[in-house]
C-alpha cells in the first residue's frame, strides 16, 4: 500500500512532467528538426520521466533533469531510425544545441526560428537543398560532392557559403516578420 507522502511525491511529479510539456515539446522538436518522431520522442520521455521518479531526489532539478531525459531519448529514436532517409543531426552537434538551448531564454524563440529554418530551406532549390543535405549529413567531404556533380571544390564551397547567407538572411527576415 502506498504511503501518503508517496502519494503526495507521485503527485508533484505528475504536475511537473505536465507543466513542463510544452517546453519538453519545443526541447525536442529543436534538437530533432526535419523528423516526424517528435511526438513519440516526447511520449517515451515523459514515460522514462515517470518510470525514473524516484531517482529526481530533488524536485527543484526536475527541468535540467527532464531536458537530459529527452536528450538520451532523442539519441535513442534517431540510433533505432537511421536507416530512414532523412536528415539527422550528428551526436556532437545534438549535444552542443542541448547545451546551448539551456541558455536560450525563450522555448517560443527556438520554435520560430526552426518554423523560419523549414521554411527558408524549401524556398532552395532542390540542388542547393542537395548541397546542405549532402555537408550536414556527412555523406563525405565536399570534395566526394564536387566530384560527384563534376564541378570544382571552389565552385561548391562558394555555392554552401551563398547558400548560408541567403538561409541566414531569409532566417533573419522571417523571424523579424513573424514577431
């Protein structure tokens, strides 16, 4: 039988995990940009969340705490998904927005800005969008991708360093319209 500050312990938990979803859902959805999962991300956090209470001894960690949960969560779904063709984020990139998204004052600001980056990068077109895809998937240098379309490694640098100004400028103007 469960004691009543068990109970009571059960309880806050349950109202952490739901205030913090949200947030948890925006956490996710910015280290797993491009992929459908989040939602599943989420639930198998929020799962791990519960089924580990009893090792947040101190309830004030419950966020940073929470955050680490849906990091390991999220390394766990992209590792058991990596033979689906999509663009997945290498673990040191992963864990470098993880660690800087805790100094990121706004959730919302983080959400805006991957609404911004979605939608800049279809606005490419599908050569370019080939190019990104290609360097931050880490297919090969871009050396292997300027051999491969038969054009020169100086030719294919200027193409990424003109993509991103364009992505950062458009980034820039959607985020400065969408305020």
């Amino acid at each position: 039988m469960d004691h009543p500050q068990t109970s009571m312990l059960d309880q806050q938990h349950i109202r952490l995990i739901t205030e913090h979803q949200t947030e948890l859902s925006a956490y996710i959805r910015s280290i797993m940009p491009n992929v459908a999962g989040k939602e599943d991300v989420l639930q198998e956090t929020n799962l791990v969340l519960w089924e580990k209470r009893a090792d947040l001894r101190d309830l004030e960690g419950f966020k940073a705490w929470a955050y680490r949960v849906a990091y390991f969560q999220t390394l766990a779904y992209l590792k058991s998904h990596k033979r689906q063709k999509m663009v997945y984020l290498e673990p040191d990139v992963l864990d470098q927005i993880a660690t800087e998204h805790t100094f990121i004052g706004s959730i919302e600001s983080l959400s805006n800005m991957d609404d911004a980056l979605q939608t800049c990068m279809s606005k490419l077109n599908n050569d370019d969008q080939q190019l990104v895809a290609f360097h931050y998937q880490k297919h090969g240098g871009l050396k292997d991708y300027a051999k491969k379309i038969n054009m020169s490694l100086g030719r294919v640098k200027h193409a990424l360093i003109r993509i991103r100004s364009n992505l950062k400028t458009c980034i820039n103007h959607q985020l400065q319209h969408n305020v």
